[in-house]
C-alpha cells in the first residue's frame, strides 16, 4: 500500500529492462482504488522487487495530465511495460466509486521515472479495462479490451458491445510514443455494470508465442475466445472462436499464456 493509502491491485506486469527508475525483474502494479475504498478512484502504480521491496513508481495526478483523459484517473488492469522504458496504464475513472458515475479515460503513457508524458483517447477507447502487448522495440502493439460501450446506459441489464483495440505505435529514439492507428479487431463481447465489481467484461487478454492468435478471457460468459492474425488483421473478428467455455470457468479475470502456448 502505497503512502497515500491507495488499495485494490489491478494490473500486473513485469519490467523487461532497467531504464530510469524501472528495474528489470521487478513487477509493477497498478492500484484501482484510492483510501477511501471507491473503485475508479486509485492514481498510483507501484514498483515491488522480488525480495519484496516496495517503493512509489508514479502517483498520477488528473488535474496536471498533458492531454485528455475523460473523467479522470482510476488505475486498471491494463498495464504494459516495454523495453524502452515507456509505461502504459488504462484509466477508468469515477467520481464516487459507482458505475453510474464512469467514464471513457484513457491510456496513461509514462515515462521510465513514472511521469505521464501523453494520453490515447477518444471514440475507440472507452473504459480500458486489459491490455497485452507485442513489443518491438521501435514498434509496439497494443491490444486492449473495452468495456464502456453502453453499459452504464444499460443500467445492469448485459449488452453486447465490449470490443478489442488494437493501437500501433511507432517509438523512436528520444521521443514519446507515437499513436499510428487503433483498430476494431473484436467485437460483441458481452459487458454489464455490477455493484460490487463496477464493469463486468472481457478481462484477460495474452498473445500466443508465436504472435498469431490473441486470447481473450469472455467474462460473463466463462469463455476463452481466440483472435487470428491479431496483428494484421483490419477487421472485426467479433467475439472470435471459442477455445473452452464452462467447465472450472466461472467470471474468469485474468489470462497469461506460456512460453509452451498453454493458456
């Protein structure tokens, strides 16, 4: 818990180099909620060792962020390192910790001493809730799920418009990420709002080895799909193929895959 009393861990990721204040093989985790309990509230990421050593990476300030971020800061699940040192965190904020009052936010992109140096916003990113990331060096990918699109509407009732992104971005030498394109490459997933969890919808999602199908956990409807070609594709692929559905599935929140391909 950081000093500022945020709790709820969400995002999990692992540092692949040492730039900045990043070290390699530490993890960093980015916090939901802030003291006050509220989910959509928390500002913090935090750096641990794998002794267990724990100090402040970034405390994000939404009155002082260098371009839009609607409705604020609350930390997600979807956090990615790369190699380079950049930092990305989705945001989906509110303002009393209840999905009446959530909103789009955005992607957070910090530097390796964990100030925000811009933000990915507008139509195709609404309440980033996961991410996986293709790291290239010069280049990444970005897949992240959304999990906004009409719920609060809704009003807790399940619809069927959480979609998966993809964000190419170009990284030069010296200079913040460059946001190339965000394209639609799943669709239809179901979503809806839910007292105690805030958003129900598809959280987890993880490449395969060999970069060709991207896997994503179906929440509410305890499924594994599969996205083709995640990294070419131009289109929709909808809610993708089914891998597994039901069994020990039940609201499943998180999805890693092995270097072996096993999900």
């Amino acid at each position: 818990v950081p000093s500022n009393g945020d709790v709820n861990p969400y995002g999990i990721a692992l540092v692949p180099a040492s730039v900045g204040s990043l070290v390699q093989g530490n993890i960093l985790v980015s916090n939901f909620n802030a003291s006050s309990n509220l989910q959509g509230t928390g500002t913090t990421i935090v750096q641990i060792s794998p002794g267990g050593a724990t100090t402040l990476f970034a405390q994000i300030n939404a009155s002082t962020l260098p371009g839009p971020c609607p409705g604020g800061v609350g930390l997600t699940t979807a956090l990615a390192v790369l190699r380079t040192g950049w930092v990305i965190v989705g945001s989906l904020p509110t303002t009393d910790g209840t999905s009446a009052t959530a909103q789009a936010g955005c992607l957070l992109v910090l530097d390796s001493n964990g100030n925000v140096a811009e933000t990915f916003y507008g139509s195709l990113i609404n309440g980033p809730w996961d991410m996986a990331a293709l790291d290239n060096g010069s280049t990444a990918d970005l897949f992240v799920t959304n999990v906004l699109n009409g719920t609060v509407a809704a009003d807790g009732n399940v619809i069927h418009d959480g979609t998966v992104v993809r964000l190419n971005l170009t990284i030069a030498s010296n200079s913040i990420p460059a946001l190339q394109s965000i394209t639609v490459i799943g669709s239809g997933f179901s979503e809806r709002t839910d007292p105690a969890a805030l958003v129900i919808g598809p959280t987890g999602v993880a490449l395969s080895p060999n970069g060709k199908t991207l896997y994503v956990a179906d929440s509410l409807n305890n499924r594994v799909a599969s996205i083709s070609n995640p990294t070419t594709r131009v289109t929709s692929a909808g809610i993708g193929t089914t891998v597994t559905k039901g069994g020990g599935l039940n609201d499943p929140l998180g999805l890693t895959v092995s270097p072996g391909g096993d999900i």
